[in-house]
C-alpha cells in the first residue's frame, strides 16, 4: 500500500507552531500499523517535510536560500546559503532524534520504503547533494542523493500522480530555468519571521505569554497574502490595549524594510503584492480584507489538477499538498472513469480566514492528514481503494 504525506514543516526552533515530536510518533505508530497488516509499505513524504525557511539563521548567517543565484541556480552547491542549509538540517535533525529512531525501527520491522518529493519550503534540497545526504539518512529515504529529489511520483497501476502543488502557485513557483525564486520565500523570511520578532521584542512579550503567541501566530496564517489582514484584525480585536499602535507600527516598519529588501535582491515583485502591502500600513481590517480579496483570486489547484489528468495519460488521482487545506474533490469523468482531486492538507496548525471577503474573524485549526492508496495485492478495508485520513481540532 502507499501512504502519502505532505507538509510536515520540522524546523530547526522552537518558537511559533513547529510540528511537536509527539505528533510525529503518532505518524509513525500509524504507518506501523498499516505495515503490519499490509506487509510491504511506501511512503511518500510529499513536499515541505524540513522548512528551511522558518529559521532564524538566515538572518545569522547574513545571506538569504536565493542570492546570486542565475537560470539553472547552479550556484547554489558551494554557496554561503548552501552552508546556512546544512547548519538547519542539522539542527532538525537533533531536534527531531527521536522521530529518526522511531523511523529505524520501522525501516528494520519490514518491508517500508520512504520516497520524497521536493516541495517550496524544502526546494533547495534539489540543489545540494550535500543537504540530501542528510536527509537520505535521516529519514532512511529511497532515493539517489546524488541526483536531485523529484517533483513527482507516479504510480500508473493505480492511476496515481503526486506533487506537492507549489508549481501552481504564483507566489511559490520555482523558476529554475529562468533563475527565478518566488517571492513567497522571501515573504516567509522578511516578512514572518521578521514580524514574529519584531513584535515580541517591541511589545516585550515573554515566550509563553498569550499576547507572545498570538503575534506568533502570524506564522501560521494561510494563504500567505492573508498575513497583512491577521495583523490588523489582532491590532483591533482589542487583545493589545494601548500597545495596538505599537503593534501596527512594527508592520509598517517591516513593510518598508522589505521593499527595500526586494528592490536590492532583485525579487520578481508583483505589483499586487506590491499594492497590498503599502496599503496595509493604513487600512483597516475590513477594508484591507476587501483589497486583498480583489487582488489575489484564490489559485485554483483543482482546475489543475484537472488539466494534469486530462494531459497526462489519464490518471484517476491527483495528489497535491502545498494548501494545507485537506479533502477529496471529484473532477469531470473521462468516458466512464471516474477521476479525484486530493489534498493531503498539514501536520502543522494552520490560522484561516474562510470568509475574508465578508468578515475578518481568524479561526485556528490543528490539522493532521494521510492518504492511503490500496493496491490490488492489498485487502483494501469498506469504502474503496483510496481513503484520505484527516485528524484535526480547533485550537
């Protein structure tokens, strides 16, 4: 059978909402569980499993995953940000022990085998042979680190297609021939990060405090052009008192370091992005919400999803993960067969808006979902030969 993973988010700190080791044993008593019954077990980690964007070594090391880099980023194996890579992976991997020796002893009980796809927040692994012996190790991956981590897995007995999802999306797509980086990274590293920061320090929160994680919390929001409207719906929902200035003023402090950031990286900057961000150093929520609604039409994963099984030999799944939005959505059948759009949605706690458009209230949702495809050997359980397994709660 195949398990399919997506956005597992392991980060090299503790602050903001990082993946507990806790909910990592329970993924892997859970795939136990399937390999004993079914014998032989493939793993799919589908994309975003290590962020190596939410550190804070980064700023540390004084360089940024992009810089310098032209078509082909074949600059990237030897760089300073190569080294600031391999200092967070490391780092991931002795904060999560525990998940890799809980992983030896599923590898050593069976017949398991670990595939990985490259996802937004872990791209860079594609560049470095270095960062994906690492990870060949630590997740005990069935993969060649000396050739770059695939976009894709296929299995065409079963129908199946999976990619992560980020190449649909404006914001996060890689483009590698034309030297391109998205600009959704330097958002996580100049905006997020900064403001979690930034935010903290200037209100003199402690760790641990509410009003602390709440201004972390910034960290979760998504889709990521939401982040201006969480701000100003936590400056005005009354949380803050008379800091609720305070708070407004550090976001336009790191709105206005960052169009200078980008203009001296030289980002793809759009001027959407461009426009919401100066306009939410003044409007307030509900007028920014407006904006943002206007200027950023939701991606439509599923349309591509559609487009993929029509060009691509027909498959019956399609597989993302990127949205942190899981579920199961049916798309046009072609001739008789019927064809499925799937998310396997997050592992971390995601903060959502579900009606910007129509009020600002964010709402905090702990997520955690699998996919499972029986193959024709296995003993597939009631319900079919696919099941999307989604665990989550309001926090």
């Amino acid at each position: 059978m195949i398990a399919i993973v997506s956005d597992l988010h392991m980060t090299d700190r503790e602050r903001g909402a990082a993946i507990a080791a806790q909910l990592l044993w329970l993924l892997v008593e859970e795939l136990d569980r399937l390999r004993s019954r079914y014998k032989r077990l493939e793993l799919v980690l589908l994309g975003d499993v290590i962020d190596f964007l939410r550190s804070e070594k980064w700023d540390a090391d004084k360089t940024r995953p992009w810089r310098g880099l032209r078509g082909g980023f074949e600059q990237f194996s030897g760089s300073p940000q190569e080294a600031t890579g391999l200092r967070i992976v490391q780092d991931v991997c002795r904060r999560y022990e525990d998940f890799h020796n809980r992983l030896t002893r599923l590898k050593a009980s069976g017949e398991v085998h670990v595939r990985y796809v490259a996802g937004n927040h872990d791209y860079i692994t594609r560049l470095s042979r270095e960062l994906r012996e690492v990870l060949c190790e630590f997740l005990f991956l069935d993969e060649d680190p000396a050739r770059p981590f695939p976009i894709e897995y296929a299995q065409p007995q079963v129908g199946l297609v999976a990619l992560h999802g980020s190449q649909f999306d404006p914001m996060n797509c890689h483009r590698e021939m034309e030297g391109i980086w998205p600009i959704g990274d330097a958002i996580v590293t100049d905006i997020v990060n900064r403001f979690e920061q930034r935010g903290c320090d200037d209100l003199h929160l402690r760790p641990g405090e509410p009003l602390c994680e709440a201004v972390q919390e910034v960290d979760n929001v998504v889709p990521v052009h939401h982040v201006p409207c969480y701000v100003h719906w936590l400056a005005e929902s009354g949380l803050f008192g008379d800091r609720a200035e305070t708070l407004k003023d550090v976001w336009r402090g790191v709105v206005d370091d960052f169009a200078r950031f980008a203009h001296g990286e030289g980002l793809d900057y759009p001027q959407g992005l461009r426009l919401a961000l100066e306009a939410s150093k003044a409007f307030p929520a509900p007028k920014l919400a407006n904006l943002v609604s206007h200027l950023f039409a939701r991606a439509d994963f599923e349309s591509r999803a559609n487009e993929m099984a029509i060009r691509e030999d027909r498959p019956r799944i399609i597989v993302f993960g990127h949205t942190h939005d899981p579920g199961i959505r049916p798309l046009p059948k072609i001739g008789s067969h019927e064809r499925y759009y799937v998310n396997t949605g997050s592992w971390r706690r995601v903060r959502v808006c579900p009606g910007l458009a129509q009020a600002v209230q964010f709402a905090s949702l702990d997520i955690a979902g699998m996919f499972l495809v029986f193959e024709e050997a296995d003993d597939a359980p009631p319900g079919g030969r696919f099941h999307l397994i989604s665990r989550w709660h309001l926090t």
